[in-house]
C-alpha cells in the first residue's frame, strides 16, 4: 500500500489503527546509510549523557580561551546558515508569487524547521548551565541590548513561524479539513513575519562577533560582518536547497509525480542563478571590506592563504562554476557548485567562529572526537526525521484531493 | 600637524567609491551574461514527424524522378 493511499484511508480507521500504521518502518532498515548513522547516533548519545553527567569538559577541548568550539562555529552558525533557504524560498513563492519553486516548498520549510530544531537545539550541549536557556524568555536577568538576547527570542519566534509554515502538510496528514483551512489562512502573514526574523537573526549571529575586534583576525573581522552573514545565508541556503534536494529527488522520487521530473531541473536551474548572483555580491563585499581595511600586508602570511582558500576557492571557484552550470544547462555542474559552496560556508563560520578567533593567542582549539561524534549524531538525526517526516507526511507527494480542491 | 593628502585615493577612500561604481556596472554585465543560456534540452523520444510530412505530402521521388 503506498503513503499516499493511506493518508487518503486515514478517516475510515481509528486512531489507533493510524498511529500503529504510522509508526511501521517504510522501506528496508540494513540500508548503508543506516548502518553507518546508527552506531554514531548510539555513541553520540551515550557522550551527550557523559557531557550532562561530568560537564562540558569531559566531553570538549573548550578552554577559557576558546568558550566558543565545533558546536557553535558548526551546529549553530553554519547550520542556521543552511536554514536560509527556507527564508528566501518562502519569500520568493508566497510574497513573489514565484509559483515555479512551489513543489518543493514544502521540503524546503521542513528542512528549515529541522536545521532550527537540531542545530540550534545543540545549542543546549554548549551552555554551562543548559537550564539557564529559558532565561531570555521569562525575563530572568537578560540585557535588553544583548544580541544574544536578540538571537535567542528569533530563533523561538522563528521556529514558531516555520512550524506555522509547515503545519498545513499536517492538518492534511491528520486529515483535518477545518484547521487546514485556517493554516492556510496563516500562511502569508506568518511568511511576511518570518522572513522579517530571518534577515534579522541571521545577521545578529554576525553580530555576536562585533566586539571582538582584538580576538578576531582582521581579515575576518569587519564591522559590516553582520551584512556579510546575512548576505551569505541566501546563497549557503539556496546551495542547500540544491544539495538536499537533489539527494531527497533521487531518494524519494517514487514520491515525485513522474510528469513533473523535468520541472525540477527548471527549478535548480533557477536557484543556481539566484545563488550565482548573490554570491557575486558577497564577493564585492568582501573587496570592498578588504580594500577598507587596508589590509594588504597579511595576504602574504600564512593567515592571508588560508584567507585566499576561503575566498577563492569556496566562493569565486563556486561562483564560476554556477554561472558555467546555469549557462550550459549542466546540472552535475550546479550539483559541484552547490557542495563547494556549502564547504565554504562551513570553513567561513568556522574561520571566524574559532580558526581565526585569538589567533594571537598560543593557546589554541581543535574539536576533541567526541565533539565530532556529538555533532554528527545531530546531523544523522535531523535526516531520520527528515525522511521520517517525508515518508509519511505529503511533504513531496500532492495533498489530498479535498486540499488541492480547498 | 598631520598632513592630508587629497589626491591619494585609499586616503580619501577614492578606491572605494570607484569600487562600488564598478561592482554596480559590472552587476549589470554579470546578469546579462547570466541570462544568455544554452537551449534547454530535454530528455526523451524523439517528437513524431508531422502528419502532413508522412501522409499528405508525396515522396519526393515518387513524380519528381520522372
């Protein structure tokens, strides 16, 4: 019996019918990917309880000079970064009317939800005191003018919104016609909202780094990193679109209406011209800033070809093979373009998230392995749940007829 | 007394404005350029001959050769 079928059955059965259903494995369970995800996830919980057990320090390389590691600089900034697509796409179909991108809207919020869920919810690992995190929230000893205290309620109200985006796939999965309705009602304010959010945190996270003007080296450090962050986020985000999409296509394509196949080729096409576009952007940017810092003099030290890697080869190589991609109608090219871009993105974070942060310091940071093994964990499981989800839930496959008749 | 020197262009930031002229009307160019694709090809059979090609129209050896 096919998903769809059983989302369309759904009111004959009683709920316990459907939960018992919903929860039954879709789709053979020794398959290579589960066999690698699945020890990592086992192991990366049993460090996740060490960590609350002993404290941060027996699970991390963290140090006074380092309070900031591979869960920040990977877990929050990149993937908040990665998140951007949903923020864009939604804008671009909803507020646009860009109808074109419409079939993978929906894969494209629930990524987004899930990056926010896992990546920023890693953010509890990183906390001292992972219960001071509702603090922000009630109003307990938080700064009106802290941009943690920004990032902190955007990524709650963000969260909210993306569910709020998401939530008519879920009215249709629980086969609820009314509240379906009154979703979709929801739908446009709660993209307008979010998108206002998005290009707000996104820069914030940028932000956080402003007063490290003496940790930071300069060249990373420029007061307009918050415009660079946010700048960034459209193209790593519509990059990720890209990548998952091509992987989520070729995985869930019995999902997919065969007539509808070549329509995804349009829709990557267009994506890569938009992040073609915004990457030549951020490339200005970054000369200009460069130029306004006047900083010549460190392109001829180690820490101006490691600067050079970055630029040139994650964003001026990419950028050139997007262009050459869209103009050729090449999509294995674009495919290339989207995953160099996507390594980019990490190493940039990363640069100013810790590489790059005290680089005068002699103490230096380099993620222990469980650090690795906790942040993959959290990676494997954003995917289960997203292929959870998507096996079940008409996230890729049409809505029920009395919802495309709505 | 400091001395400024108005004709050098990283002091009067110059550079930059040229810069940001340059990026504006390069921007321009790089979408343009952009837009010029190659034509989108699409997998699958070849379309059929057009009717009038296989049926209306005579072979062309059939009164031609005569």
């Amino acid at each position: 019996m096919s998903t769809a079928v059983t989302t369309e059955t759904m009111p004959r059965r009683s709920w316990k019918e459907f939960i018992l259903d919903q929860l039954r494995p879709r789709g053979p369970i020794f398959t290579p990917f589960n066999v690698i995800s699945a020890p990592v996830i086992l192991a990366g919980m049993v460090l996740v309880v060490i960590r609350f057990w002993k404290g941060i320090g027996a699970v991390t390389n963290l140090n006074q000079s380092y309070p900031w590691g591979l869960w920040i600089g990977f877990d929050v900034m990149t993937g908040v970064a990665f998140a951007g697509g949903a923020y864009v796409l939604t804008a671009a179909v909803y507020v646009l009317h860009a109808e074109k991108y419409h079939p993978i809207i929906r894969a494209t919020v629930l990524n987004g939800l899930l990056s926010y869920m896992f990546y920023a919810g890693a953010l509890m690992l990183d906390l001292g005191r992972p219960w001071h995190i509702v603090n922000p929230i009630i109003g307990n000893r938080f700064g009106y003018n802290s941009i943690l205290f920004l990032v902190a309620w955007h990524f709650l109200l963000y969260m909210t919104s993306e569910f709020l985006e998401f939530s008519p796939a879920i009215a249709e999965w629980l086969w609820l016609p009314k509240l379906r309705r009154f979703l979709g009602m929801l739908t446009l304010p709660t993209v307008i909202f979010g998108v206002t959010l998005s290009c707000l945190h996104q820069s914030g996270l940028g932000a956080l780094f402003l007063f490290n003007r003496n940790k930071l080296h300069p060249l990373w450090y420029t007061e307009f990193l918050p415009v660079l962050f946010l700048v960034s986020s459209v193209f790593a985000g519509l990059s990720m679109v890209i990548f998952e999409g091509s992987i989520t296509h070729r995985v869930f394509r019995a999902q997919l209406d065969p007539k509808k196949h070549h329509d995804f080729d349009d829709i990557i096409l267009g994506l890569a011209r938009g992040a073609a576009a915004t990457m030549y952007v951020y490339l200005f940017f970054k000369l200009l800033v460069f130029v306004h810092g006047k900083h010549w003099h460190y392109l001829g030290t180690k820490w101006g070809w490691w600067w050079l890697v970055e630029i040139v080869g994650f964003v001026a190589v990419p950028l050139a093979i997007y262009t050459h991609g869209y103009q050729a109608r090449r999509i294995g090219a674009i495919r290339l373009a989207a995953a160099l871009t996507l390594v980019g993105i990490i190493l940039n974070r990363m640069n100013v998230c810790f590489i790059a942060f005290n680089w005068k310091s002699p103490v230096t940071y380099v993620p222990a392995v469980a650090e690795v093994v906790i942040t993959l964990m959290v990676v494997f499981l954003e995917i289960w749940a997203f292929r959870w989800i998507v096996h079940r839930l008409p996230v890729l496959r049409e809505p029920p007829a009395w919802a495309r008749e709505g | 007394m400091e001395v400024h020197h108005y004709v050098n262009i990283f002091e009067t930031k110059g550079v930059e404005y040229i810069l940001v002229i340059l990026f504006l009307l390069t921007f321009v160019i790089f979408m343009r350029h952009l837009k010029r694709h190659a034509p989108v090809r699409r997998q699958g059979p070849p379309p059929p001959p057009r009717l009038e090609e296989t049926i209306v129209a005579p072979p062309k050896d059939s009164s031609g050769g005569r």
